[in-house]
C-alpha cells in the first residue's frame, strides 16, 4: 500500500467516526460536502438529494456554488447528476465543458469555473438518496483511484444521512405526541411494561399528582372500580376519592405496544362536578319523592272517603265530578311518585337485585293483573304466549320491568284498542324477554337517547301521554344489574320491539 493509499484510508476512517456522531441532518450535509472535497482532493462538492415525490435531485447543500444552485432541480438523466442517479452508476468527467450534458449556468450565476466533475450516487441497501459531486480535481484530473475512496465516501455518507432522517422523524413524531399530550383538557399518560411513567400531560399530573411516576399505584389509592388487573388488562375504569375533597376520575386504559414490552395508555378526565350533580340529584329526587307521598297518602285516602260517602245519582254532579277528578290525577301523581322512587332507588351504590328462580310467565300474569285498569281504559289487549321459562332475577324488579315495558308500548300507540304482543324465549343459556307494539315506531337517532332518563320523544310526534321517561331507563338498569341487557329495535309506521335478555334458573 502506498503512502497516499494509507493516507486515503485514514481519511476514510476518520470520516466515518464523524459522520456517524451527527444526528442533525443540516449540519451533517454540511460536513459531508466538506469532507468530501477532502476525500479526493478537490476544490469543492455539492449534494443533490432525491426528492422521491417529484422524482427530482435538488441541491440541499452547494459549497461555493452560489445561491442560484439552491433553486435547480433535476430529473432523472437530466444533467451529469441526473445521468449518475438514473444509471447508478459513478462517473468521471474531466473536461466537463465538453460534456453535452453539462451547463453552464451554474457557473455563470456564481462566478466559479467547472473544470472537472466527480459524481456518485448515494445509495443504501438499493435505494437512491441523491448524488455527491466532487468539483475540480486539485493539481491533476480524477482517476479510478479517486472514483473507488469517493464511493466508499458516498456509503458511509448514505448510512448517515438515513440514520439523520430517521432521528429528525422520531424527533418530530416525539414533538407531536408531546404537542398532543399538553393540548389535552383530559389526562393521558403513557406507562411501560414496569408500570413507570414514560409519559405524562399536564392533565394527568394535575389530577394524580405533579410526582405522578406509576399510574396504577396512584389510582388504586383511590376507591378503583373494577380492580387495578382489570382496568389493566383494558377497559374504563372509575377512580373516586372522598376526602379531604372530592375527586372523581372516568376513564379508560388500553395496551400500548412498545419497543421493550406492552406497556399501557391511560386516558381519563375530571368528572367530579359531574358526579357531585349526579349523586345531588340522587338525593333530591329521593327527598321530593318521600317528601310528596305523605300528602299524596292524604289527598288519595280522604278522596276515597268522600267518594264512598257520595251516591253519583243522587249527589250534585260538579261535586262528585270535582272529587272524583282529584282521585284520578291524585292516584297518576301517586304512580309516578312511585315510579320515581323506585328508579332512584334502583340508582343507588348499594342497589342489588335478590335473584330467585322465577317462573316468567307468572311475572308476566302479575304485571298484566297490576296494569288491568291502565289496559281496560284503552282497551287495549295484550297477546302473552306462555314459554313456561324460569328465571334467575329478582322477583319484584321483574315485574316492574314487564309493567314498564307493556305500559310504555300502550302508552305510544295512538291508535283505538292498542295489541301489544309478549313473547318468551331461551337461546344461549338466557331468556329473552320481548314486547312488542304496533305503534309508530322511533326515528333512529332517537333509538338510544329513550334509554336516558326522563327522555321521551317528542311529543307531536308520538302523540305521548303522561309520563316522566323514566320507564325504559328502569327496565335498561335492571338488566344490566342482572348482567343482561337490552335491545330495541323500531321501524317508522310499524312498531317497536323492546327485548330484555335475563339469566335462565339453573334446569331450564
């Protein structure tokens, strides 16, 4: 080896311990072009990158040749450059001015003189990154020597510039999640497959403390429902703290992929003023309701009184009317009193249903017994085919649900002598209870919202009756305490069928 060989080898290595230190792609294209004059021993180089949209070479960086190069863009086999990328292959032009393929106008817009023209292409693992040009071999022209030191150049120059670009993208995608994360009203924090914090907004410290490092420990600090492994293996959570102050956390965690295990994301938000409205409204309910029944008991029981002292023949008629008036509205206010209570009973913490084996069908017979007045003043008549199924459930809650749900199909049909039809049936281990009416159905974006309570639908187009809309809320309510749940399905004209899916009595 010659002393110029070991000395281009050492150059060699040493340009690759200095390109493989810079991450930052501007400053690192800089130190390329002058490290590649120094490779070969010319006056200056220039860098064209591949633009791979446009399928296009521009100049990113041009030592000395002037800010019109900045402007020029080339296609593929335009130019020496484009010539070198479409081939991929080097060449060496040592009377460029010669060259066909050559302008001039870079050199007249800077003021340098092209003699000779190195060009190789930058490539890795096959594809095209751009092309690297060394300009005006000092004291000679370029030889086959010069063409083999600058390829080996354009490698360790192509593994750089990919690892830059792969840096700058992870930085960028680092700056938009964490742009992401501080412009979120909600909590969200991103933990590793340890539990440790990895990152947290602003949102997530607030609510969980500015020293926030494991998720999981500082919900379970708190009255956590379901269970820290169940919230971890995905799914909403809620997370209440009752004192000093109030604090109440909605949320949700889902698994997270990342490069050293399955971490987790937690998003979650402050419901607090929300639950503290909630659970006031709970207990105002509730107290109105008591409140309401003892003058209710008052007004019922002393009607019912006068009436028995009154005889309809022989009484003056506005008297009898009048006192048989404040029976009736008494007795719908009493109703839905009742109703109220009952719901607002069912909402709170400690509501559970005492299941027992019920046969279904004498649920339904006593519900259709309760409603016989309601059914008798709209003639209405109810088409109940026995299935003789037995049940897991609580007997009154039941009840109460097929009251509901036979009421409210009556209820919204406006038609003479409504039929409402209930049927029973097993499939999958439960029972499915459906009714169904022949009214005038629900319009879709409707369909959910009758689950919520004192929601009805609009009455001029149901033609509605009295009510709170608190029935299908009830009937929603206990089937989820039963593990069941509930589906509606409706056709504008043509009615509605509300099913009630409940657990079989072991042996059914």
């Amino acid at each position: 080896m010659s002393a110029s060989e070991a000395e281009r080898l050492e150059l060699l290595l040493q340009v690759g311990r200095l390109l493989s230190s810079k991450l930052e792609l501007s400053e690192l294209l800089t130190s390329v072009l002058e490290l590649a004059s120094r490779v070969v021993d010319a006056e200056t180089a220039s860098l064209l990158l591949f633009d791979e949209k446009t399928r296009e070479l521009y100049f990113d960086v041009a030592l000395g040749l002037g800010e019109g190069a900045a402007k020029v863009r080339l296609k593929l086999g335009q130019g020496i450059a484009g010539a070198v990328a479409q081939s991929r292959a080097p060449e060496i032009i040592n009377d460029a001015r010669a060259d066909p393929r050559w302008s001039s106008k870079a050199d007249e817009e800077s003021g340098f003189v092209t003699r000779s023209i190195l060009a190789v292409p930058i490539l890795l693992k096959g594809k095209l990154l751009g092309v690297v040009e060394a300009i005006n071999k000092r004291g000679g022209v370029f030889d086959e020597g010069d063409r083999e030191a600058f390829e080996a150049f354009a490698s360790q120059a192509a593994v750089a510039i990919d690892n830059a670009r792969l840096f700058a993208s992870l930085r960028d995608e680092k700056f938009k999640l964490e742009t992401v994360f501080s412009q979120m009203r909600d909590g969200a924090a991103l933990t590793d497959a340890a539990g440790r914090v990895v990152l947290a907004n602003d949102a997530a410290r607030r609510l969980l403390g500015e020293d926030l490092a494991d998720v999981g420990a500082a919900l379970s600090a708190l009255e956590l429902t379901p269970a820290l492994p169940e919230v971890l293996a995905g799914g909403e959570f809620t997370a209440l703290r009752r004192e000093p102050t109030l604090l109440a956390v909605r949320g949700r965690a889902t698994k997270a992929p990342l490069p050293d295990g399955e971490g987790r994301l937690f998003v979650f938000r402050d419901e607090t003023e929300d639950w503290r409205q909630e659970k006031m409204k709970r207990s105002f309910l509730s107290l109105i309701s008591h409140k309401l029944k003892t003058p209710l008991a008052s007004v019922l029981g002393f009607s019912d009184v006068l009436l028995a002292d009154l005889d309809p023949k022989k009484s003056d008629p506005m008297t009898y009317k009048a006192i048989k008036t404040i029976r009736e509205q008494g007795g719908k206010v009493a109703d839905l009193v009742d109703k109220l209570l009952r719901y607002t009973t069912l909402e709170s913490p400690d509501a559970a249903p005492r299941p027992e084996d019920v046969p279904l069908d004498e649920a339904v017979d006593q519900a259709l017994k309760d409603l016989r007045d309601k059914l008798d003043e709209r003639q209405a008549k109810v088409d109940f085919v026995p299935g003789g199924l037995r049940v897991r459930a609580d007997r009154g809650m039941l009840v109460e649900v097929v009251k509901n749900l036979v009421e409210n199909a009556v209820k919204f049909d406006p038609k003479p002598a409504p039929v409402v039809g209930v049927r029973a049936r097993a499939e999958g281990g439960r029972a499915t209870l459906s009714v169904a009416d022949l009214g005038p159905g629900i319009p879709p974006e409707a369909q959910e919202a009758v689950f919520s309570r004192f929601h009805q639908v609009e009455k001029d187009f149901t033609g509605q009756r009295e009510g709170m809309g608190l029935g299908l809320a009830y009937v929603k309510k206990v089937a989820e305490l039963h593990g069941g749940k509930v589906v509606l399905r409706s056709k504008l004209g043509e009615g509605t069928t509300v099913s009630v899916s409940l657990p079989l009595a072991g042996g059914s």
